[in-house]
C-alpha cells in the first residue's frame, strides 16, 4: 500500500509519562503504516526540559511559528514533589502555558461524542465548546512568600503604586497580567468561530469584584462585538451573550448544549474539565490553541496520567483512554493537510476518526469508559494496546 505524502512537516511536541508511551504507539499502530509521516521533533519530556533549562519549550513553539500547525502530547508542570522525583534545578513553568503565551491564541475544547456514552447531565443534548484565553493571568502570573512583615505594592509604568498587602507576618503575593491586544485577539477568535460553526457564544468574568481586570475583558468583548460582529451575528441568527461567570455556571448546567463559552485562562481550565467529565471522561476532549496569526497546536485536553505510568513501570499492563491524543493527531494532519492542499491526508484524518468512535460505540473501550457506556451491545474492557490494535483493523 503507497504510503500518504506529506509536503511540510508536522511540529511533535512528545511529553512525559503514560501519555509519551501512548505517544509512540499511536504512531506505530495507526499513523505510520498509512502515512509518510513528516515532523520536526521537539522532546519536552521533563528530562530534557531541565536539560535545556526549557529552551526547547521555546523553540518549539517557534517552529510552529514557522511551519503553522504542531501536535503536543501531554506533559508535567512541576509542582515540589515533582522538584525532588526529577532532581529539578527548579520548578520550571507549564510548557502550555509558555507555548500559548509565544503563540497568544485561544484554546478551544470539545466533547468527542460516541453513541451510548452516557452524559452525566441529560439535558445536555449537544456538545459545549469551552474557548479558553491562552495567554496571562496565573499561568505567566509571578509569585512569592514572605515570612516577614512589610509591605507588598504594585509599581506601575507611570511610577504609580497600588498596595497590595501590609503584612504583619507571612503570607503569600501573587501578580498577574493582561494585555489589551490579547484580549482583543481573544475576542475575534471567539466570535470567528461563532461565526464558522453557527453557535452562540457566551462571555463570563466576575467584573463585580475584578472592577478594572475582569471588567477590562468585558469591555474589549463588547467594543468589539458592537463594531465588527453584531451585523454578522445577527444575519447568521446566533447570539452574543454576557453574564457573570457564577451565573454562567448556573446557566449552562440547566442548559441543552450547543454554544461556545468563552472563559478567562483559568476558568477555561477548570471548566473545560468539567466539561469534558460530564460528557463521559478527560480523555474525549479535543483540544486546539489558534492564534489570530494562523498558528494552530493540537493536544490532549488531560495530564500524563501518572498513576498508570508507575503500573506501566511495574510491568503491569494499563487501560489507558487514547482517544484525545489521537483526536490531537487527526487534529493537526487535517488542519497541515487543509494547508497544502493534501485531501487523501484529511480524508485520512477523517477515517481515523471515524473508526476510533466506531470501536466505542461497537462496545470495545478502555475501562473508563466501560461504567458510562449503555447500549444493547455488551461492552468489553481492552488494554490499551487492544483498543489501538482494533481501531487499526477498522482503517
């Protein structure tokens, strides 16, 4: 069988832990036999990011700058525990969140559906994309502890100063920020793809206690829309829509699906993990990051699932779900295939896709997913190996 040409590489961002096994794997048993797969590999396993004091964060996210469209397996952000396992120089930063600030994009995530995967809120009938702000706030905030009285101050460009804290013993400080063109790319991402995909996008901050942070997005989001996109989005009959981020909460549990939520980086965050749980498991989430410049990074939405790394280490065999990691493969040659002009690269894509929730919904999963699946067919557990192995013959 001739293999699918590939005219510019792919940017592979390998990671750590279960999720790098599942890595090669997937290439190996899916993605090599059918295609002449080319890529510039970038290692940011959390070895070779200390051994290049995280340099090659940085490089590979520029050479997505260069070539356009990346694939990334999930990878650690450090905490202390993690300082000590590897033997770290220090707590270096989330590899996300250096990539997404490089490439200032907006995340957006969505359920991947499989017929008799139970959702665990029955009135969401459709899928909830969460778009997720990709640069600032806690994930390039900067940090520190005190243990000493004094006082902690903000000391703006214009020499200002706003006190933060006067404290009368330890305590902790933490700074973020934003910028306005960010934001303003934020925006239009969010409501270009309201536009593309025909769904109402809603918008939440908490600007009643964040009055010049939270308030600031408000403001862009509306400037924005009033200008550019509320002709648009009144002929496609979508709607914009702002509300506290509390009461979004409230609104989009008693809500049937189908719209975009735009959220601030960390509320993106934890809120497209709720997402992704109601709608069956973290592992059956697709996740891109695209910038308005025309960058686009293809990843799993979870962690490298490290309890099963360690059982791996042991030699026992895992069950670990593959399925978002192999939507970010099918995510990514689509999208270079789309680039170039490559359609037996998306069609291949496609196919790929196709047979990965053929399998689930034929009752052949990863144990995850085996409590939530109800159907007439019986489901049976599969390794993750057999759950891989099976997709392949269904291509």
């Amino acid at each position: 069988m001739q293999k699918i040409k590939m005219t510019t590489p792919l940017v592979e961002l390998d990671g750590d832990e279960m999720t790098r096994i599942i890595w090669q794997k997937i290439k190996d048993k899916l993605l090599l036999p059918h295609i002449d797969l080319r890529t510039e590999y970038y290692d940011l396993g959390l070895e070779n990011r200390e051994k290049t004091k995280d340099q090659v964060t940085i490089d590979s996210a520029n050479a997505i700058k260069k070539y356009g469209v990346g694939v990334k397996c999930a990878t650690i952000t450090p905490n202390a525990q993690r300082v000590e396992e590897y033997n770290l120089s220090k707590m270096w930063k989330s590899p996300n969140g250096t990539i997404r600030a490089i490439l200032d994009g907006t995340v957006f995530r969505a359920p991947i559906l499989a017929r008799g995967i139970k959702v665990y809120i029955p009135t969401w009938t459709k899928p909830i994309t969460i778009a997720r702000h990709a640069y600032g706030d806690v994930y390039s905030g900067v940090e520190a502890y005190t243990n000493t009285q004094g006082k902690a101050e903000i000391i703006m460009p214009d020499g200002s100063k706003k006190t933060i804290c006067n404290f009368d013993g330890a305590g902790i400080v933490q700074a973020m920020h934003n910028k306005d063109e960010s934001i303003k790319s934020f925006a239009r991402s969010c409501m270009n793809y309201a536009l593309d995909t025909k769904q109402d996008l809603w918008f939440a901050t908490k600007d009643t206690i964040s009055k010049i942070y939270d308030h600031r997005f408000k403001d862009i989001f509306q400037e924005i829309y009033e200008s550019e996109y509320k002709e648009k989005f009144e002929k496609a009959g979508i709607e914009y829509f702002y509300t506290l981020i509390d009461d979004a909460v409230a609104r989009v549990v008693r809500s049937n699906g189908g719209f975009i939520w735009a959220c601030k980086n960390y509320d993106g965050d934890v809120m497209s993990d709720m997402v992704a749980t109601v709608f069956g498991s973290l592992a059956m989430m697709t996740s891109v990051l695209v910038s308005p410049k025309g960058y686009y990074e293809y990843e799993a939405a979870h962690g490298t699932v490290t309890r099963h790394y360690y059982n791996h280490l042991k030699g026992q065999v895992t069950s670990t779900n593959p399925m978002a990691t192999i939507f970010a493969w099918t995510g990514a040659l689509r999208k270079r295939g789309e680039l170039d002009g490559l359609k037996d690269l998306m069609e291949f894509a496609n196919k790929l896709e196709r047979a990965s929730v053929q399998t689930i919904e034929e009752g052949f999963m990863t144990k995850d997913l085996i409590s939530l699946f109800e159907s007439d067919v019986e489901p049976k557990a599969a390794t993750t190996d057999e759950f891989l192995d099976a997709i392949a013959k269904r291509l």
